[in-house]
C-alpha cells in the first residue's frame, strides 16, 4: 500500500504533516481530524464507515495489504468475472470479452458478512478450535497413561527377570530397550501431532480473529477477499482432522506385556547374534540346549551379521562394517562411518548394509569400495534386515512404513512386494530361502511370515 497511514493522505498532497486520527477502508486513506469532517460531508463518501487509525494499525498485514484499486490501470474494481474468479476495473473488460459471468462487483459483496458462506467459514473455524483442543486433550491423557504403563511394565519386567538365569537376563535388557523404545515411539507420534495440531490451532485462532476484524472494520469488498481465504483455511484443516482420523492417528495404542510361560522355547534356533556386551557369540545349535562356541570382543555393539567364505562381516555400533576372520579371529574394517544401527548381507563378494539413521541401503564389495547407494523415502524409511536372492535382486523391510520392498540389481528398479495389508506391523528382519524362493519376515512384535516369491 502506498499511502502512509500514520500521518494525514490529503495534508500530505498539500505538503501539511499531521497526524492521522481515521481510517476508510474505501476510500483507502487516513485522515486528520479536519480532513476526516471534509470526508463525512463529501457526497461521494459520506456513507464510508471510518475506524480509529490505531485500530487499522493492529489489524494484520495481510488484512491491511488489500486493495481495491487495479495494478494495470490504476482504477477502482468494479466488475467480477465469475469465469476467471477475477475482480476487474473498467479497461480490464476487454480482456474479458466473451466470458460468462460478468457482474457488478457490488452485487457479489453484497450483505456478505451476513452471508451464510460467512457464517459457515466462521462456525467451521469455530468448531475445528474446539475439536483440536479435544484431541489435544484426549492426546495428554495418552501422554500420561503411556507413562504410567510404561513404570508399571517396567516394575514387572524387573521382578520377573530376578527369578532366571544368567542367559534370560540378556533377554531382559533386550526387552527393555524394546519397551522403551515403543514407548519413545508413541510419545513421538504423539507429540509430532499434537505440535500439528498447535500449528493448526494457532492459524485457526488468527482466523478467527481476523474473521471479527473482517466483521468489525473491514469494508464488504476486503471481507469478500479474505472470506475466500478463510474458505481455503476451513477446508484444509478439515482434510487435515478427517485425515487424521481415517489414519487412525487417534487410535493410541497402550503398553502391555505378556510373559510366555514356555520363554525357554525362544532360544531353540539362534545361531551367530550380536550382543550388548560388545561380543559374537557363535553357538552350537546341534543340541537342544544352547551352547557358546567361541565369544569374539567388537569395539561396540554389534547389529546385523553375515557370514562369507571362511569371515563374518558385521554393522559396528559407530564404526561401520567391520570384518573378522574365522582363521584367527582379526578384526579389520571395511567401510568406516559412524553407524547407528543396521543389518548387512553378503553375496558374490558383495556386501549390502542398511543404515536406518541415513534411510540408504548401500552395495560395496569386500574391499570396501562403493558401488552404489539408494535411498528414496517414498518407498522406505527405517530400513532395517535386507537380504539377497540367487538373481542379485535385493530385500528390504522398511519398519516405519510397514512394507517390504525388492531392488534391482543396479538399485535403478524398485518396487513394493509386501505391505501391512499383509500384516506387517514394524517389520525389522527377513531372509529369503534361496533353495526354495521364499521370503521370511519377522514383525518387532514376534509375528513371523513365509511368502512364496515368483522369481
């Protein structure tokens, strides 16, 4: 806007400072009081409605920046081309000859604040604010039943674990960090939507703030122009609340915990992990009962593991992939990086790895040297256990997006293969039976599927 609010337009042009005490919307000018007496006397603007210049001044940019005047031709709007949604002056109609829907731009804006488009954008604002601060209140409730739950399992967990051996107090650990970790997971999701509703929630309330300014201060044309805005904002966030409900984002689920009484069954097939203790353990499944082989020291906590011609190649808590040979036990790197969590498979000296904090699957061979990387978080995110087929083509779980998708041998192709419809729910390992094309995927929450793939 050109005009200087805070001083008088009219003195100005006769080069006289004042102050300016009024603001008219329509004419779109800020007088004094004696300009301001002139104004409500003149008959072309004796019906404008002025408002103290302070008010005009609180109003937000956006409110204030309209205007009615053409930016081509410097003439006031007076005509609405319905077919282009577009306000015209005089000179702009040439532009518009031919169309339908050329009206008076006084009869689009008229009685528009007691319009019932104006009601309905203002009671639609209304009822999303209150229908944020519901959820917003069903989400803290949430907040602390997950607390709660989450001591009570973890008092549990903790007289529970005193009764076994040394070997379940591994397990213990593991399902405390599990535990802890679903718990993060649902406080995050929580909170990551309860800051959208924040966000949505503030932009509502300035609406509807500005909604009573509309209805106060502003002239009908500038209320018809932001009405059109306000429309735009109640419909977003109602896709935004139906969304969120479809998505079953309200639907939070509790902690709980069931112990199996037949807990000693869950070792009967491990065969080479890594632990918490920073070591490999490689176990003797031959018997029923468990059995260490040998115990190999790793710098950090070890993830994912593979075994190729005669070495393990394991993901390495900050270090990377690291390899130890079976021979006499030397441990050397291959691809050093400051790794957070991963799995890793080895093929026709060719090593994939996942690194969940970077979303990437990578392709190295066993000299360490890259040969390709991909990553696309359309397809996957958190990628967790990946494994490889007799073609080359590549496995791997995304467990934030509940699915299973194969690679390409170059990484150029991909596609989905499996998804929660299925029944994934937070997938982290899989491995493909290359003798009989079947593909075995592990849900965090002990649900293990075996698909056939046609290959």
């Amino acid at each position: 806007m050109s005009t200087n609010p805070k001083t008088c337009n009219i003195c100005d042009d006769r080069h006289i400072t004042k102050h300016a005490t009024d603001w008219c919307s329509e004419c779109e000018q800020a007088f004094c009081n004696e300009c301001k007496e002139y104004h409500a006397f003149s008959r072309l603007s004796k019906t404008h409605i002025t408002i103290p210049i302070s008010d005009f001044l609180s109003l937000e940019p956006s409110f204030t920046n309209f205007t009615s005047i053409c930016a081509e031709h410097g003439e006031i709007y007076q005509i609405f081309c319905q077919t282009h949604e577009t306000l015209l002056c005089h000179n702009c109609l040439a532009e518009h000859d031919g169309c339908k829907g050329i009206v008076p731009l006084t009869e689009m804006i008229k009685n528009v604040k007691s319009s019932t488009n104006f009601q309905e954008t203002q009671n639609g604002l209304t009822d999303i604010y209150e229908n944020i601060t519901r959820i917003q209140d069903e989400l803290k409730l949430s907040l602390e039943a997950i607390k709660d739950e989450e001591k009570i399992i973890m008092s549990d967990i903790g007289t529970m674990w005193k009764k076994i051996d040394e070997h379940l107090d591994k397990l213990e650990n593991d399902l405390r960090k599990d535990l802890s970790k679903e718990a993060t997971e649902s406080r995050a999701a929580i909170e990551v939507l309860v800051q959208k509703l924040d966000d949505r929630k503030s932009e509502i309330a300035k609406h509807l703030q500005q909604m009573k300014n509309l209805e106060t201060y502003a002239s009908d044309f500038q209320t018809y122009i932001s009405l059109r805005e306000k429309s735009v904002a109640v419909n977003s966030t109602e896709t935004l609340m139906q969304s969120v409900a479809e998505d079953g984002n309200l639907e939070i689920d509790t902690l709980s915990l069931n112990f199996d009484e037949k807990i000693n069954a869950i070792v009967s097939n491990i065969q080479v992990f890594g632990g918490s203790d920073h070591h490999i353990h490689i176990v003797d499944i031959s018997r029923s009962i468990l059995k260490v082989h040998k115990s190999i020291p790793t710098e950090n906590s070890c993830f994912g593991i593979a075994y190729s011609d005669g070495s393990l190649f394991c993901c390495i808590y900050k270090e990377g992939i690291q390899k130890i040979s079976l021979e006499n036990y030397n441990v050397s790197t291959m691809v050093k990086f400051d790794l957070s969590f991963g799995y890793i498979a080895v093929l026709n000296n060719n090593l994939y790895y996942t690194d969940r904090n970077t979303n990437t699957v990578t392709c190295c061979n066993t000299e360490g040297e890259l040969l390709w990387t991909f990553t696309d978080a359309t397809y996957f995110t958190g990628p967790c256990g990946l494994s490889i087929d007799n073609k080359r083509f590549v496995y791997v779980v995304s467990s934030e997006m509940n699915r299973v998708i194969v690679l390409s041998p170059d990484e150029e192709n991909k596609r989905v293969l499996v998804t929660d419809s299925e029944g994934l729910k937070s997938p982290y390992a899989l491995q493909f039976d290359k003798l009989r094309n079947r593909l075995l995927v592990a849900n965090n929450n002990s649900t293990v599927f075996l698909f056939d793939v046609l290959v």
